[in-house]
C-alpha cells in the first residue's frame, strides 16, 4: 500500500481527492457524507456577501450515449448564511480533524476579505482559495474570473488576503485568459502559497429551438455559464502544464482541476505535477462514491510502478511537455493493423482517404480502381487477407497500410472501435534526431517552397 | 491418502468434457471494458438485490471501466470467495441479470457474469494475493465436504487467521462445481483453480479420499468423536446424496444411469464413451435434466427429457431449455416411464410411458419410445447419515439438517451447516452466501464475542 498523504503548502490531507468548491461542498451534512466517503478534503462552496441564484441552473451536453460528457452551471456562489456556513465548517473540522477544510471565498473590498478571512479561520479552516475563476455572473460585478483576466488586480487582492491569512492562500484561476502564465505569474508574485485551476470554461451550452433560447434556458432567456466536464480534462492538462514547467511558478504546489472522473485521471494531473486534485462533475454525476475507485486504483497504480508514496509520482511528466520546436523531426510511426483483431468495418480506410494521407488501401481492388478511389502511391503487393475475428462482418477484408506512405498521424487508431487492434509501431526513418530548434540553430529553418528556401535554392544555382 | 491443498491431483485429458466450447468464453479486455461503460452505475441497485450474495456489482463493473481491474475483484470477493465460478455458472438470467434495470427498457441486460469472470481472471493471474490472512488466532476448524459451501467458508475461516482441516471422500475437491457443472460454463481444472486459490489464502490442509463416519473402522475413516475433539468448531458441507431412482421394472442393470452420476463421469472419467448410443431417454423436468439432455444432445445423441407435467410445470429455467433446444434438445412432456425395456441380452431399447393429466396416469395410454440409454434426473437423496451421527443435529421431515437461519448454527453448538444438505438443492451462490452467514457466526463464538449469549443465558 502506497502513501497517499499530501501535504499542500502546509495543508495535510489523508489523499490527494478533494472536492472542488461546488454543489457537492455545500453543506456540512454533504462533507461529512464526503469524508466518510473516503474524500481527503473539501472545498467548501464560495463563501461571500449575499447572492440570489436563478432556477434553472445546470446545462449538459451528451455524446452518442455518454451522458453529461460536459456540464455548465450559471450557479453563484453560495446562497446560505456565512454563519450558518461557518458553524458547520466547525463541526465538520471538529469531528473531521484530520482532513482537509478549505474555505473558498470571494468578496470586494479589503475590509470585507479582512474579515471573511479572519471569520473562516475561527471557524477552524484549513486554508483559503481566493475564487478568480467563476465565469458567469459574479464576474459582470467584477469578481471571479474579472479577476484572472487582470493580473494586477489578482495580485494586489492575493497580496491583501496572504497580509491577512495566518493558513495557506491557494488562489483559483480562470481559463478565460489568453495566456495561464501570466496570472500564474502574478500569484507568485502576490505571495500567495498556492494554485488551483481550471476554473470553468465560458460557454452556451445549446439551443433550445423551439423557444430560441439558449440552454440552461430562465424563462425566456438564458446566459453564459461555466463549462467542466470530462470534457474540459485536455484544457485543463494544458493549463497545469504549462504552470508546472514554469521554471518559478512550479515552486507553488497546484490543485489540478478539470473533468478528472477516476483514478487514472488523478494519476494524470499528479505525473503533470499536481499535489491534490478536484472533482465535481463526476460526483454531481455518480455520487460521493466515486473516490473508492480513485483511491484503490491509484494505489494500485503506485504499487505497481514500484512508487511508495503520490511524491514518487508527482512531476515525472511536466518536463516532458515541452514545445513544438523542441519535437523530434527523425521519429517515425506507421499504423498496424492486427489481422486476428480487425472486424471489417473500415472505419479507418475512410478517415484516412477522407482526413488523412491516402495511405489505407482496401484490397481487391485494380490499379485503376485504387487510383480512382483517391490513392496516388499505389503498393506493389495489398494482401487480400479475409477478417477472422469475433463480431467480424462476413466477407471483410482487412484493409492494408501502406508504410511507405504513412506519415504516423494516428487518426487510423483513434477511429478504430476495437481497442488494440490498430497500434502505432516505432519505425527507424533516414533522418536524423533533431529538433525544428536544432534547424534554426544551424541555419536550416527554412520549407522546401517558401520564399527564403527559394532564395536559398537561387544562390545556389547561380553560385 | 492425505494431501496437503497444492497437491490437487490433475484431471486426465482425455475425458468428454473437453469437446465442449464455452457458451460463454472470457471476454478481452477491450470487450469487457465496452460492456463495462454500458453499466448505468445505478444506485441501491437491483442486481445487487438479486445476488445471493450481494455483490456491489455496479461498483465492481466501474472500476473494471475504469481500468482498476483489481479493484474490481477486490469488490467481488470480498462479498463472494467463489465470484469467479459464479460469474460462470450462476443462472445470472434469473438473478443479476434478470433484474438489470435494461430489461424493462427493452435494451440487452449487462452481462454480469462475463464481467465478474474477467475481472476475478485477470486480477488473479497478475496477482494472486489480493488478501492477506490475519494472525494466527490457534483456533481450529474442521470443514466437512469439500463442495462450494466448504471451500468458500474454508477460505474465510483462514483469512480471519483460523487453522482449517477440510474432509472430503472423493479424490477431487469441489463438489458438484467440479463434478456437477455442465461443461460448456465451466469445466473441471477451471473449478480445481479457483479451489487451489482458495486454499492458499491462509492456513488449509485438505484431506481428500478420507470419510468422517459415525464410527471410524479404517485409516481412510475419521469418526465424529474424533472430530468434535481435536477441533474447536466443526462445519458441515454435506451436499446430497445419490441420484434418486424411479423405482420401475427395468431400471436395474445397464443403460440406466442417474443423471449426476452421469454427468461427474462426463467431466472427469477419461473412460466414459457413448458408444452404441444414438438415443437417450432423460425422466425428469429439472435442471439436472435439461443439463444432461443438453450435454448428450451436443454430442450428436438424440436426447429427449420426458416429464410427467405440462410445459409450463417443467422447473428447468426458461433460458436453460431455450439454450438446449436450439443444440437439438427435445422435451415431451405429460408422460410418466411404467418400465424400462429391455431385449433378451438385457440391453435397454426404450422406456414404456403413460400420458398424464395433471401429473396423473391416464389408463390405457402406454406407448414406448425407443431408446439406448436412460438418464434418471428426479433429484438426489439427503446425505442424512452423517448428519444425524453429530449429537444434537437435527434434520427435518424432508432430510434437510436443520440450522438457524441467521447463524447456520446446528442443535450442536459447535456445528454449523450450510449449502444443498440445508437448503435442498440450490446454486453455487446460495451455498457461498450461506457460508458466510455461518463463517460470521463460527468466527464470533471462536473469539468468544458473540453477541447476546448472556441474554440468550437469561432468558
């Protein structure tokens, strides 16, 4: 068994698995559902001056027949009393010592996060996170993810709330920038002991076209919310990344956020260099009883890698994301198509004539026929090889790559409907390791056809 | 004659058995991972209601979605030491499955068992100690029988760190999961596997070829006197006793065989063969019986079940006789065998038959159906025997031992009793779930915790 104890600029928690300050966290009955559950820490729903909330709130988007794939809300921050907040913030630290409480808060003025500060800790919180990131509603009053868009504001409120905090100040940032870095940077900036991200994405999340409104539609009308979702876990990967190869943001411990729904999601966030983790939608989804899953299959996961602790695992992804120009030109794969697994549904014949290069070919066809099908390198030899596999469709043939022409794009694989049947297999190519940066380094960064390669090709011939 | 649990003894290859493909074959992994997003994860679930045992099955499918296949058989076993044989041989299209909240919406069940057997599989293959026993407690228990009852409540007892001795008289463990399965779900080594499994979880001896009798007379013998002596607990697996027969003219004598006989040859005798036999005759309208009509049928024999009720009086599952219908199963019903017929080297030729109404001879309606082998699947006799050699234990009118429902525990208060000897006849699942009642029983009174013994005192 694994260590999955975290410690997060000060705030210990039995695992990595809290809950994102949302409906989940609302109420002091639901964290202690949570803890019992199996949840290392809660983020309490956004503590703050009275609000009024709308009816309805929520939004989904399916796909094919995965419910719910991305959720919006137009849901403010919490519509309870501070005090009733508070009193049951201590009774949940008071029975729940040894997990984590953070208070999530977001208010205007200095004196009102003076106190709201100094109130959450008498109530027994943990730390804070500073809400920057709510992207509807609270943000046309200048708050929430107004916040993350202006740095300077970020950091002159971080700063007040770090004066004021004696616990760890996580601030939460918004994806709704053109660059994560530079909030990422004002937070370092601020003194502030930490970060969360992603907030929600802006979004509409459909139309309802029989009354012209957009979804999640309030009478007549409707307004832009904050989309999560399992959806949203690439832009929040990216996001993470580009924080935990920072050279001086990474210092900060970061709570990844954004469509993590199992173990394996978790796993991902902490190999990008994530200390905890958060999750909402797929608790809105399936309940408290999720995090059973995510602890013993995460620990599972250490014990198989031989990893006796999340430390052992944090990280060891972040250098590994790095950019385009630093990418390898001479690695080549070329698609292969198991014949015992195909079933014949051609699937990736069409996304490769269609999206890709050309470089799928369906056998029993003439040179001419292949030819008028689209290809334009036609093999010497297509085997003509009859699909075997259970669940194949009678008469199939299994379609046939062409690796003199496969650029390696993986398209093929990610259509195919049966798992392990097209893999990506490592070919040597003739050309050497080396990066775009390497061409610039010496001189070579030009493409065949534009005009400095041109130039270039000129002086030659007529030197 | 004794064997410590390793030495399982192997099976012969060249046995019947073999020439059966699985009407279920495991899924791979992408398979069971597409049926396992199918799943709904619903709450308070109705599968969960519907297994004996309990199995928090959608739980256990999620995690298979999620890739923690581990975890998945984590969840299974904690609840059912024999998850993998269930997911075989369980009828999951009366109990899980069947309750599969996509039957009302017209949409195929999810198929529970295939997923249960994947994931017990595959978490077994990559790591079979997914438990760990407790600490010796130097408590000792003695398992009498060695059938699912016996190995499920052996491998709990070890767990919680107890000294388990299991006696069984024949030479293969397991009882009808080894010897009583039909072989397309669930053949003899796959059985002896998942025992070997069981009997290295923590402390077990299995003694095989050794009889606990009411008076011990040979060394192959162990008397109840004995028993009840050199240990602290002793438990019960009898199962059932022979085949019943039909008391008929012409049922003694060659050609004529019961059916769970028939069928332990069938999976483990490498001598049985059906030469000569081009029909065969099976009296009855059970499982059993559609079992073996099934199993000859698959091997080109013109099998038909004769059963003395109307259609739908047959107490074979509807899924078992559609299944043996389409491999060429025929069921007669509203007829009951007068005799077994016989030509003058004594070799049967057929079964003399009556029509009934409402299971009642019609006079005057015999007719003869031809025949080279006779099947006899009319239920098994009580192995009331042994049983009533234990003071204190005490069986019912039908042969059943008697047990208080809620521990297992027999008028003995050191025996406890579970499975086919309690309960008539029932799945592998009913005499797992039914161990473990007994095992949580057998485990407070080893610890001296039970509950409620100084009010049971008082009152």
């Amino acid at each position: 068994m694994a260590d999955l104890s975290i410690d997060f600029a000060g705030i210990k928690s039995p695992n990595p698995f809290w809950l994102a300050s949302a409906p989940p966290t609302n109420t002091g009955d639901q964290v202690m559902r949570a803890f019992d559950a199996g949840w290392g820490g809660a983020v309490w729903k956004t503590l703050g001056n009275p609000i009024v909330n709308v009816s309805s709130r929520f939004g989904g988007i399916d796909y094919g027949n995965t419910r719910m794939m991305g959720l919006n809300n137009i849901e403010l921050i919490t519509d309870r009393p501070l005090e009733v907040n508070l009193r049951e913030i201590r009774e949940v630290k008071r029975r729940y010592p040894n997990h984590a409480v953070i208070t999530s808060l977001m208010v205007e003025t200095k004196e009102e996060w003076k106190e709201i500060i100094q109130r959450a800790e008498e109530a027994g919180s943990d730390g804070h996170e500073l809400n920057f990131g709510c992207p509807h509603g609270m943000c046309e009053r200048g708050m929430g993810s107004a916040v993350s868009s202006e740095p300077k504001v970020l950091r002159e409120i971080a700063r007040w709330a770090v004066e004021f905090a004696t616990k760890p100040v996580i601030v939460k940032l918004s994806p709704n920038v053109t660059d994560i870095v530079e909030p990422g940077e004002a937070v370092l900036e601020s003194g502030a002991h930490g970060i969360s991200l992603i907030n929600t994405i802006k979004s509409i999340m459909g139309i309802d076209l029989d009354r012209m409104v957009p979804l999640p539609r309030v009478g007549e009308a409707s307004t832009n919310g904050g989309y999560c979702g399992p959806a949203v876990k690439p832009v929040a990967l990216h996001m993470v990344g580009e924080l935990t190869r920072h050279p001086y943001v990474a210092k900060l411990p970061i709570s990844g956020i954004g469509g993590i729904s199992n173990w394996r999601d978790a796993a991902e966030f902490i190999a990008l260099g994530c200390t905890s983790v958060q999750v909402c939608t797929a608790v809105m989804h399936y309940g408290y009883r999720i995090v059973e899953d995510m602890i013993e299959g995460l620990n599972d996961f250490l014990d198989s890698k031989g990893m006796k602790s999340i430390l052992e695992l944090r990280g060891r992804a972040a250098q590994q994301y790095k950019n385009w120009g630093d990418l390898d030109l001479g690695y080549r794969v070329v698609a292969d198509i198991s014949v015992d697994k195909c079933i014949g549904c051609q699937l990736c014949y069409t996304a490769c004539m269609d999206g890709a290069h050309q470089c799928i070919h369906l056998p029993g066809r003439t040179e001419e026929q292949a030819r008028k099908a689209g290809h334009t390198h036609i093999p010497k030899l297509i085997p003509d090889r009859a699909v075997t596999a259970k669940g194949a469709m009678p008469g199939a043939r299994v379609p046939f790559v062409d690796e003199e022409e496969c650029i390696g794009c993986n398209l093929c694989q990610l259509v195919c409907p049966v798992s392990g049947c097209i893999t990506m297999k490592e070919v040597s190519s003739d050309k050497p390791h080396e990066t775009w940066n390497d061409r610039v380094q010496r001189g070579a960064d030009f493409v065949p056809g534009g005009l400095h390669a041109t130039e270039i090709e000129r002086a030659k011939r007529n030197g | 004659m004794t064997h410590h649990s390793p030495h399982i003894p192997d099976v012969e290859g060249d046995r019947l058995e073999v020439l059966y493909e699985d009407k279920k074959p495991p899924y791979e992994d992408a398979e069971a991972v597409a049926e396992a997003n199918r799943c709904l994860y619903c709450v308070d679930a109705p599968c969960i209601k519907a297994c004996p045992t309990a199995i928090d099955i959608p739980t256990f499918i999620r995690k298979i979605g999620t890739g923690n296949v581990k975890g998945a058989a984590r969840t299974i076993l904690t609840q059912n030491l024999l998850g993998k044989s269930c997911g075989q041989v369980c009828p999951v299209e009366v109990l899980c499955a069947g309750a599969c909240v996509y039957n009302d919406w017209n949409r195929d069940p999810i198929k529970i068992g295939r997923l249960q057997r994947y994931a017990v599989e595959k978490a077994l293959a990559e790591d079979p100690q997914l438990f760990k026993p407790k600490a010796p407690t130097g408590k000792r228990v003695a398992l009498v029988g060695a059938g699912p009852a016996s190995i499920a409540a052996a491998g709990w007892l070890a767990l919680e760190g107890h000294e388990v001795a299991i006696y069984e008289r024949k030479l293969l463990p397991g009882g009808l999961n080894t010897l009583g399965i039909a072989p397309y779900k669930m053949k003899v080594e796959e059985a002896l596997t998942e025992i070997t499994w069981v009997l290295s979880l923590g402390n077990v001896e299995l003694y095989q070829g050794v009889e606990i009798v009411p008076v011990s007379g040979s060394p192959e013998e162990v008397s109840v006197a004995t028993l009840l002596q050199q240990y602290d607990a002793v438990f019960l697996g009898l199962g059932l006793g022979p085949d019943s027969r039909l008391k008929i003219p012409g049922e003694d004598g060659g050609g004529v065989v019961g059916a769970t006989h028939l069928i332990e040859r069938l999976k483990a005798d490498p001598t049985l063969r059906f030469k000569g036999v081009d029909r065969a005759i099976v009296i009855g309208g059970g499982n059993t019986a559609v079992d073996v009509a099934h199993e000859l049928a698959l091997l080109g024999i013109d099998a038909t079940m004769v059963y003395r009720g109307g259609d739908h009086e047959l107490s074979a599952y509807e899924h078992e006789l559609a299944s043996g219908r389409v491999d060429g199963m025929k069921v007669l019903c509203e007829r009951s065998p007068v005799a077994v017929l016989r030509d003058n080297m004594g070799k049967v030729t057929g079964v003399r038959v009556i029509r009934t109404e409402d299971k009642k001879p019609v006079p005057g309606t015999e007719e003869d159906l031809m025949a080279d082998l006779v099947v006899v699947a009319v239920g098994q006799s009580r192995a009331t025997e042994v049983a009533r050699s234990f003071p204190g234990v005490e069986l019912d009118t039908r042969g059943r031992v008697l047990v208080d429902p809620k521990t297992h525990r027999t008028g003995n208060p050191k025996v406890w009793c579970a499975g086919d000897c309690v309960n008539g006849g029932k799945e592998v699942v009913n005499a797992v779930a039914e161990a473990k009642i007994a095992v949580t029983s057998m485990h407070a009174f080893l610890m001296g915790t039970e509950m409620g013994v100084e009010k049971g005192v008082g009152a």
